[in-house]
C-alpha cells in the first residue's frame, strides 16, 4: 500500500519554484501587464515601467508587482475630490487583472 507523507505538498511546491517555467510564467504576466497599461498612458508611465517581477517565499515563487506609489488607485481607480467635495471617479485600468485573465496558465 502506498504511503503520501504530510511533506508532500512543501517537497513539491520546492520542486515547482525552482522551475524556469515558473520564471517564464511570471515574465510573460508582467509583460501582459505593462501592455495593458501602457494603452492608457505609454510605455514611460511610472506605472508602466514599475511593473516587474519579484521573487517571494525564500525565492520558491513569484510576484508581479507594480511599485510605483500611486499603483494601487491606477489599478483600481479611485474618487476625485474638488474643494472638498466629491466630483467625480476614476475609474480603474486593471491591467494586473486584465493580463493574470488573459494567461492560460494563470487563470
């Protein structure tokens, strides 16, 4: 009878993070990203140019990361306010979400 020790999934997510395909993937994502981006504002954007790759979790995986400091409200949008009232939103470019949805392998 086989046996499966509890090790199991942290021996093989070792074995998957030392993959190339795993660097290729998250090359691709962050490519797919800084695509959609820079339709809203060029290819020299901050934003644009922020989004890279970053290894995580003792370098076992990979993030794609935008760290340009106003990431965040150009990924998700975000209100405006004129004189202290609200007048208006801006809406989000998503294109992290829009590049993990348009990878197989991702989604």
């Amino acid at each position: 009878m086989a046996e499966v020790f509890d090790s199991v999934t942290r021996t093989v997510s070792i074995m998957a993070g030392k993959s190339t395909v795993m660097d290729s993937v998250a090359d691709e994502l962050a490519e797919l990203a800084r695509g959609f981006a820079s339709k809203h504002s060029g290819p020299n954007d901050a934003f644009v140019r922020s989004i890279r790759v970053q290894k995580a979790g003792n370098g076992k995986d990979r993030l794609v990361v935008a760290t340009d400091p106003l990431a965040i409200p150009k990924e998700l949008g975000h209100v405006v306010i004129s004189h202290g009232e609200l007048a208006g939103y801006v809406k989000g470019q998503h294109s992290l979400g829009k590049a993990v949805a348009a990878i197989h392998e991702v989604s």
